[in-house]
C-alpha cells in the first residue's frame, strides 16, 4: 500500500530539506502554499538565505544541534525574538520591507473602503442624502456669490 502525503506534509518536507527547524517549517507550511513558496520573491530570498547559510555551516563540519544554536543566535541577532522565544513572523516582515525596498516584491493594493469622493459599499442611501446637501449647498453658495 502506498503512502499518500497531504499537501501540508509535503511543504513540511519541502522546508525540513531547505534548512529550516520545525517550527518554522510548521507555521511556513500551514501559511503558504507550494507555489507561494517557489515563486514569491521574499520567500524565495528566506529559501536562499537560509539555504546557504546551512549549507555553509555543514561544509564546515557543523553538526544539526549547532546548526540550530546557530539558528537560534541568527534570531536572537537580529532581535526576532517574542518574549525570548524565535519569532517567524517578525523574519517574514524582516524579508518582506527588504525585498520591497530592493524593487524585487510589488505587494497587492489594498482595497479601500473609504475614500474622498467616491461612493463606499456601507450605507448608499445616507451617502447620496450627504452628497446631494453637498451640491445643494454649493449651488447656493455659487447663487449667493460666496
């Protein structure tokens, strides 16, 4: 019987391979998927950094407790750390502003909801009653010569 490997198992794998601890590679696999992974360009800068570094420390003769003390000091470093423990999220925010300010990574516009001049999806009818008192008043205005 062959074994079968869901997708979450997968990018786990996937990220093990790549040099990351397993809590990274926990909350990286539960966020992204693999696509994400191969093709998002401050991802792709983690990978790489993480890749090399770990690649670099094993040609050294490093063993994997200290490749994780070195890890854990790159966090501690950088200050990535929560209340003394690692924090993946402030890394990913690290990458993320990096890989925006270097032009590699365009992030999505946000929608906005509201905004001067335009109509918002909230209360219609209120908006228009506002926006006709609005144009009401400046004709008066205009009328007056104010």
């Amino acid at each position: 019987m062959a074994k079968f490997r869901t997708q979450y198992r997968y990018k786990y794998d996937l990220l093990i391979g790549w040099g990351f601890l397993p809590f990274e590679s926990k909350e990286l696999a539960k966020q992204y998927s693999v696509a994400q992974l191969r093709t998002v360009s401050y991802i792709q800068n983690i990978i790489k950094a993480r890749r090399l570094f770990v690649s670099g420390l094993r040609a050294r003769g490093y063993k994997d407790s200290e490749i994780r003390d070195r890890i854990y000091a790159l966090y501690d470093t950088r200050d990535w750390l929560t209340v003394g423990r690692p924090d993946i999220w402030q890394m990913l925010r690290y990458y993320r502003k990096a890989s925006i300010d270097e032009g590699d990574y365009i992030p999505p516009k946000r929608k906005g909801t509201h905004h001067k001049g335009g109509i918002s999806k909230g209360n219609l009818q209120g908006q228009r009653k506002r926006r006709k008192a609005k144009t009401s008043l400046q004709k008066y205005d205009e009328a007056r010569g104010r």
